[in-house]
C-alpha cells in the first residue's frame, strides 16, 4: 500500500513508523525540513519538505498512484484542504483528516458538510477521541487502561500490580488450573519500563503493569484475583473546563449513573462558557494546583479528580495534590510520553496520552480486510488486532498449539458466532472466527500473515 503521510509530528511520526514497518511504501510530508530529515533519518520512509495542501508537493510525494493520504498536521485548514486536493486532483481513494477545531466537527457531524463538497473519509478528533479515553478509565477506576473488543463481550484491562496482589510469584501455566472458569489470559507485562508478551513459565511481580484480557462478565472477578476491587464513582472533580473536560462533564450528566461532578478551569471566558453548556455540574473559576479552590471542590471527598488541561506538568501537579488532598483516584492528561514512568513513583493512578489514543484511532481505520479493531499499546510498543480469520489463512483449520506465533505474540480471545472463549492449546481456529492477538511492534507482520488481513486496501 502507498501512503502519503503530512504531517511528521508525534502523531505522523508513529503512523509512519507503524506503516512503514509492515513495508508499506510511506512518504511524509511536511513543511518543517528538520522533522522531515529526522523521519526519513529514523524510518524506512521518503520525505518531502512543502505544504501539503499545495498540489505540486503532492505531486512530488507521488500522490498520483497513492492508495491513501492522511492530513496529521497542526492546522486543520491545511488538512482538509490537503484531502480536497487529494480528491480533485489526484484522485486518492482513501482520506483520512485530524481536525481540531469544535466548529468544524460540529459541522461535519451535523451532516452539513456532504461528501462530495467536503470529501475526507474519517475525520479524527483528538479532543474526542482524548474525551472517551478518560470516561472509559472513569468508568474502569481500578485499571490504568482498558479498551473493549469483540463487540463489547471481551476487555483488555490494564493493572498495576501491587504487593497483596493473590497472584504474584505464580507462574502464569498455573492460573489456568487455579481459576479454571475464569475467562481471562495475561497478555502483555511492563516490569522495569520495559513491555514484553509473557511465556508459560513467567510470573507477576509486585511493580509490574499487567495487560489482561477478560471476557466482559468475568471483569469483575479477574480484578479480583489481580487484588483490585472495583468502587462506584459518585463524585468526580474535572481540573480543566476547555474542550476536552467539557465533553467528559456533558457526558458524565447524560449518564445513567447519577455522578455529581465539579469543574474547575482557570480561564474565567472558558469558565462561563462551561457554566452555561452544564446543567447539573457546578463550575468553579481558579487554580486546579490551589488547595483552598480543590477543598471547596470538595476533593477530599472526591472519588475521582481527573487532569484535563493543555499543560502536562500542571495536570501531573494537580493530580498528586488531588492525591494528597484525599481523592481516591487521580488520572493525567499527559501529552509527553516520556513523562510516563513518573506516574507510579508520583502516585498517579492513570494517565492519559493524546498521540496514543489519535494513533489508535488512525490506524483503526487504516488497515482493510478482516481488520475489526486495532489498539496502539504504551508508546506504540504493541497493538492489539482484532480480525476475522480468513480462509486462506495459516490459521484456519489449525488448533492453536500448531500455530507457529512468533515470541511476542498471544491470543487474547477468541469468538466463535457469539460465543467469547479463553484461548486454549487444543482449540481449533476456523474461517469466520474471531481472533485478538496482542502483539510486539515488530511481530506485527507476522501476525497481519497469519490472519491474512493486510492483502487489499482501500
């Protein structure tokens, strides 16, 4: 596949590593020089140095046989003028826009842009898509990640393993025989910074980050035997009123569960403007890092205080005060991922990263075929895929045991019609089942071959 990439920031420089690492053939555009030297530099990809939107750099990037564009740039009018140009002039199937701005998107979703006048296939909204990512971890308070699979039957729950934990130093063969009913496999274990798929033999530590999959019904029980109990969220404080907090607060209003939710943003303008889009939510105008404003938040009481603002360092800050104040649980907004190790260390229960949850979204819809779902994991370390096994896949017709996965690789689960079942050595894979494998960046390939899912594009 041929994919032109504008844009060579965080964002377009994790979608070209991941493209261009299942040999995809990626050129990236962009109109700083210097980004563009340190992809062509890091990647197997080919760089232009231009504006996107203008034809001739297009041109230059080979848009006139490109199978797909996607405009990641900072501004949203270069993107959506990149995927008009794409579409007028050269013809490119496939156009992926990121676009910021609250008016466009009300716009396009509204249905008052048609295709035809405004022809961007996906549009990615990084506020969205960042405003989901923290009501699903609201909604999950003992994980610092999760993401839903198989049509909502199956989870991947990320948990932090602490020292009462039933299950350490027990190797990962034996949980099967000790929890025979329970739906659940440890996929993925983050021990001292660094992410790997387990083996048989391995066990869980105290310290570690452990990526399991569940099947939907048996969440609460696996938090269970990894030591965690899931608590009711009644009373939430939001740090931050702009876009993103204003989402999660409206969405936090329109839910079943009657949370009582408080905002506090700093700017007085973005103040009023919550205060009037808010009905049962009361927003207080102030410092998020002021312990007098976070007491008449009433943080001390506070199930949860979650950090929304556009300064990383400020969410960071405002969360270990949360913490200190007596909130149970404090999640970050946290843009530079190599803040993250500090999290533990700072008592941060949850963070959320922007780039990770955009290239999710991206590549969810980049990938063709049998493809159902993709999921970038950590810094783009790993993806969890789900996918439709083929017929002409190795897999199908095999049991698991004989499937040749390459070391970083596990399944999940797997779905057979409806029904979502524990992967197990003797069971056998067939067309039409439903398959998640997590998997290491670089076994990704192998994995895409297996499943036989990247053949056609669109």
């Amino acid at each position: 596949m041929k994919v032109i990439i504008c844009g060579a920031g965080q964002v377009g420089w994790q979608i070209a590593r991941h493209l261009s690492g299942e040999l995809n053939d990626v050129t990236v555009v962009d109109s700083n020089p210097e980004l563009v030297r340190r992809a062509t530099e890091t990647l197997d990809v080919q760089g232009i140095a231009g504006f996107a939107s203008y034809p001739d750099v297009l041109d230059r990037a080979g848009a006139r046989d490109a199978d797909m564009i996607i405009a990641a740039t900072h501004s949203d009018e270069v993107n959506m003028v990149t995927c008009q140009v794409a579409h007028s002039v050269f013809s490119i199937n496939r156009k992926i826009a990121r676009l910021r701005a609250q008016s466009y998107l009300n716009a396009i979703y509204s249905d008052l842009y048609r295709r035809d006048h405004l022809p961007i296939d996906v549009v990615i909204s990084p506020e969205r898509e960042v405003a989901n990512a923290a009501l699903k971890r609201l909604r999950a308070p003992a994980t610092f990640d999760i993401e839903t699979f198989m049509d909502g039957r199956a989870q991947l729950l990320g948990v932090q393993v602490e020292d009462d934990c039933p299950i350490v130093n027990t190797p990962l063969r034996q949980l099967t025989d000790l929890f025979s009913t329970l739906r659940a496999v440890v996929v993925g274990i983050r021990r001292e910074g660094t992410l790997f798929a387990p083996e048989a033999g391995d066990q869980i530590f105290p310290g570690d980050a452990v990526y399991v999959f569940t099947h939907k019904d048996d969440v609460p029980r696996t938090l269970e035997v990894m030591g965690k109990t899931q608590t009711k969220q009644d009373r939430v404080v939001i740090i931050g009123g702009g876009n993103v907090g204003l989402t999660v607060a409206r969405a936090l209003e329109k839910g079943e569960a009657r949370i009582r939710a408080r905002v506090i943003e700093r700017d007085r303008a973005r103040a009023e403007i919550a205060a009037e889009a808010l009905e049962r939510t009361i927003v207080l105008h102030g410092d998020g890092l002021d312990a007098a404003l976070l007491h008449e938040a009433g943080v001390a009481q506070a199930d949860a205080v979650i950090s929304l603002t556009d300064d990383d360092k400020t969410n960071m800050l405002a969360a270990v005060r949360a913490k200190a104040e007596g909130a149970r649980m404090s999640i970050a907004l946290v843009n530079d991922p190599t803040l993250s190790p500090l999290m533990e260390p700072l008592g941060i229960d949850a963070y959320i990263n922007p780039r990770a949850t955009t290239v999710s979204s991206i590549l969810r819809h980049v990938r063709h075929g049998r493809v159902r779902a993709v999921y970038s994991v950590g810094d783009a370390e790993a993806e969890v895929i789900e996918a439709e096994v083929m017929g002409t896949s190795p897999m199908a017709g095999q049991r698991l045991r004989d499937i040749d996965f390459p070391e970083g690789a596990l399944v999940g689960m797997v779905m057979k019609g409806d029904k979502v079942m524990r992967p197990a050595g003797s069971l056998r894979i067939d067309e039409g089942d439903v398959v998640t494998i997590f998997a290491m960046s670089d076994d990704v390939p192998e994995i895409e071959r297996l499943m036989q899912v990247s053949i056609d594009f669109f």
